[in-house]
C-alpha cells in the first residue's frame, strides 16, 4: 500500500485519487492491486479535473458524473436514465438545428433557451427524460416575428360559411315576405257546399235502395249525429253496397256531410268518411314517445322542427299557391324556410350544420333545375285528375307544371336533410377520432360511408314512390299495353320524372356535402369539432 508523502495531504483526501480508484475497480481493476505511488520529484497535487500535460482529465470527469448519479434519486419504474453529457449534446444540436428557423425571434430568445438547456442538465436524468418525452408529444411549430398567433383557420371558414349562408336567409326571408298570402283564395273559388257532421252508427241493415223495388242492393244505416245542426237526433241514410264501398257496422263513428238545406230532411246528409282523429292521435303519441326515449332532449327538438314545418305547410306554402303565387318560387321559398327552421333546431347553430346546410342548399337547386328542365323536355303538364278538380274548384288557371315542380322539391327536402347530416355527422366524428386526418383523407373515408348511405336512400325514395302509385300501376298492368307505352303516359312519366330527378340530387348531395365538410373539419381549431 502507498505511503503519505511528506507535505502532502493523505492519498485519499488528495483530488482526484478516489474517483481514479473507484473508476479502476469499475473498469476491472481489483480494490486490492498495486498501484504506482506518484514520485518523490512532483509534490504538487494535481488540480481538479486535469490530467498529465494539461490535458483535461477524463477519468475525473467521469468521477463527477459517478458521484451525482450516486447522489440522484433512484428513477421510478419504467424510466430510462439518461446522461446529463447527452443530454447537453443534444440540447446543443436542437439549438444549432434550429439557428436558421429562429433567425427572427426576439432578442434573448437564445439565452433562454440555453437557460432551458441548463436547467435540464442540472435538474439530473429524471427531468431530462421527462422534457424529452413531452417535447416528442409536442407538435412542432414555428415562431412568427415576435407577434401574437395567427387566428385559427377554423375561424375563416365560418365567416365564409356566414358569407354563404346569410344572403341564402335574407333572401327566404324577404321571399316569405313578398309571397305572404295576405289576400286569401281567389274569389272565383266555389264556396264549400258541405258542411262536416259527426255521428254514430247505431243500426244497420240491408234494404232496397228504392222503396219497393225489392232488389235489397242497398244498406239502411240509423246514424246518431253528435253535432251540427240538431245534435242527439237519428236519421236513415240508405248507402248502397258496390265493390267499391266501406261496410259499415253498429258503433262505428261516421262523418256526415250537410249541404245546408232543411236539417230535418234526411236528404240533406249524406255519409262521406269514417272519423279517424282517435286512433291517429294515439300513433302520433306512440310516435312521440319513440323519439323522445330514443332521442331524448334532442328528439325534443326534433319534434318541434316537425311541428314547424307543418305550420310552413300550412299557414305559409298552400295559402300562397291558393293566392295565385307561383307554385315554384312558393317551393324554393318554403323548402329553404323549412330547411333553416329544421336543421338548426333540431342539431343547434355550430360550423357542422351550416355545413349541412349548405350542401341542402346546392342539392336543392340541382334538383330545381334538373326537375324545369326535363319537365319541359318530357313535355310533362302535370295535369293529372287531382291538378284538374283543383284548376275547377278554384275557377281559374294554375301553373300545373310549376305545381309538379313544387311537389318534387317538397318531396326531396325530406330524404335531403337526412344524407347531409348524416355525411356532415359521419366527417366531424371522424376527424374527432384521428384530429390528424386531412381534408382528403376525411374526403375518401366520409364517401365509403355514403356510398353505402346513398344505396339505400335511393331505394326508399323509388320505393316510397312506387307505393303512392301503386293503384295506378296495376290499373296499366291489366291495360294490356306494353311496357314502353306505359312508362311514356302522363300520369307515370310524371312520377318517372319525379323519382329519377329526386335520386340524382340524392346522389350528388353526398360528395357535395362531403366535400363542404371535410374542407371545414379539416380546418377546424382545438380539440372539439
């Protein structure tokens, strides 16, 4: 073992001299070998972290950096500890790396940013990799001229959104306004001739539908009328029974028309219709209760909207064409009216429904203009039994075709509304699910959602006109005619037209739809769209 020289302190206080023995224990070396003692010639002690020649001391280097992981809290599970020498040297590159991107920032910028370095060195290998790992997580970004952030781009898009949608308002509102049915019917309409009467049937039974002519073709109903004229009183009623008429059985509720003349005369009634307001009260109650256990506050909403658009119907859309206004521009009128009212209550005022808005609005008028063209093209007149009793109730000239248009653009507004918010929904939910999807990618992942959308929703919408007309085309099957003759009559080129013209502006109202919202939900700023 080494001896103490004469004026020198002992071995192991000596700088340096313990963290050369540890570090040669650590590298192989044995606690116990021989070590060379230093010569008599040198009793200067080495300084502190230097070596032979003047070179700096490696050794005792890594003796400091030894003596503060000692000193260093043991990390927590699942920590790697990092070297405060790699830390500072990737700090430094990070800095280096950054000196081209940073060439405008404020003065001092640099300090801190050493500062920063620093304080992760001095802070040990705990805070170095917790820094690390938060600024992987961090997004990269620039920095602008010393100035405030730029506003976010979700902002632009509303206002452009706004810039869209707001005359589209202004103009349904101004529209409602010039097209308002402030004059009523005209006043060559025919009065009402009958007047409803409720009653219940209380007999029945088979009769002659003249007196003694002993046929027994007819039924004799007793009916009991609970309103009207002489409310509590019974009369005879002889309907007579054909394929084509109800049968009518004790305890059913009828309606009675009076033409107004002697309320004593039976030949002042005559039945007309079953009362259905009962049972039908009860399927819009079973029908409300649905949607409100389903849809909860939101199907609240949704069956406010409803009532809203009947009340469009009809306090705004059929008094107006009564008036004598355009059928047509009464439609586009009230289908944006309805349209404004019905998506923004039922889905609230956001960036998403305008959106849904918005694509409705483009497919609207595609189905408008498609609809006036090939109206005109198929020569169609619209001039089937119902527009003709209309034309003669009221004593003068309707635009029948506009009034085919009208029923078009009513009828799409409905199955419209329900691809828009829906493509619009499915966008938004997945830009929620990966923020980091783009416009195209948002695009092409919205558009295998609506393909499958648009699939089934042009099936319902042929369906659903398939079954209005359903009696009308068995009345062509058994007419004998062939196929192309049939489909170029009328009544089902008009119902060709509607259907087909309906579809296409279904179909085009996904990608338009989906292309609107991808482009904002891209664009949108934080973490809710």
């Amino acid at each position: 073992m080494p001896t103490d020289e004469p004026g020198l302190p002992p071995a192991s206080e000596q700088p340096g001299t313990a963290g050369r023995d540890t570090a040669r224990h650590r590298f192989g070396r044995s606690a116990g070998a021989a070590t060379t003692p230093p010569p008599a010639a040198f009793p200067l002690p080495p300084r502190p972290g230097s070596g032979r020649h003047g070179q700096p001391d490696r050794m005792g280097q890594l003796d400091d950096a030894d003596e503060a992981a000692a000193e260093a809290p043991t990390p927590p599970t699942g920590w790697t500890p990092v070297d405060t020498r790699t830390v500072r040297t990737s700090a430094s590159r990070t800095a280096a790396a950054r000196g081209p991107r940073t060439a405008g920032r404020s003065p001092g910028q640099g300090d801190r940013d050493e500062e920063q370095a620093d304080r992760v060195v001095r802070s040990g290998p705990q805070a170095a990799v917790a820094t690390s790992t938060a600024s992987a997580r961090e997004p990269a970004h620039g920095h602008g001229h010393g100035h405030s952030p730029a506003p976010p781009a979700g902002g632009r898009v509303r206002l452009l959104i706004a810039t869209l949608l707001v005359p589209c308002a202004l103009a349904t509102l101004a529209g409602v306004v010039l097209l308002w049915p402030a004059g009523g019917p005209p006043t060559t309409a025919q009065p009402v001739t009958q007047q409803p009467v409720h009653a219940e049937v209380v007999s029945a039974s088979a009769s002659d539908c003249s007196a003694g002519s002993g046929d027994g073709s007819c039924v004799a109903l007793v009916v009991r009328m609970a309103d009207g004229p002489m409310p509590g009183r019974d009369l005879v009623q002889v309907v007579p029974v054909e394929p084509g008429s109800p049968t009518f059985a004790v305890g059913d509720r009828v309606v009675l028309g009076w033409s107004g003349a002697n309320p004593n005369d039976p030949g002042s009634y005559q039945v007309v219709d079953f009362q259905r307001g009962a049972p039908l009260g009860w399927l819009a109650a079973i029908f409300a209760g649905a949607v409100l256990l389903l849809g909860r506050w939101r199907g609240l909403a949704a069956l406010a909207a409803l009532a809203l658009s009947f009340a469009v119907l009809l306090l705004f859309v059929l008094p107006a064409i009564l008036a004598g206004h355009d059928p047509l521009a009464v439609a586009v009128v009230g289908s944006c009216l309805i349209m404004f009212v019905v998506l923004y209550l039922t889905h609230g005022l956001s960036a998403r429904t305008s959106t849904a808005v918005l694509g409705t609005l483009l497919s609207l008028a595609l189905i408008g203009g498609l609809g006036a063209a090939f109206s005109v093209a198929a020569r169609l007149t619209g001039l089937d039994d119902q527009t003709s009793n209309l034309i003669a109730t009221l004593g003068t000239g309707v635009d029948a075709r506009g009034l085919l248009l009208a029923g078009v653009l009513i009828g799409a507004l409905g199955v419209l509304d329900d691809v828009t918010v829906t493509q619009t929904s499915a966008v938004w939910e997945l830009r929620r699910a990966n923020p980091e999807l783009g416009a195209r990618a948002l695009f092409g992942a919205a558009m295998r959602i609506g393909r499958d959308h648009v699939a089934s929703a042009v099936n319902t919408l042929v369906l659903a006109y398939a079954g209005a007309s359903l009696p009308l085309l068995l009345l062509f099957t058994l007419s004998g005619r062939a196929l192309g003759d049939v489909v170029t009559t009328q009544d089902v080129a008009t119902e060709v037209v509607r259907t087909l013209v309906g579809s296409i502006g279904l179909v085009a109202s996904v990608p338009i739809t989906t292309a609107l919202a991808a482009m904002v939900a891209s664009r949108e700023s934080g973490s809710t769209v």
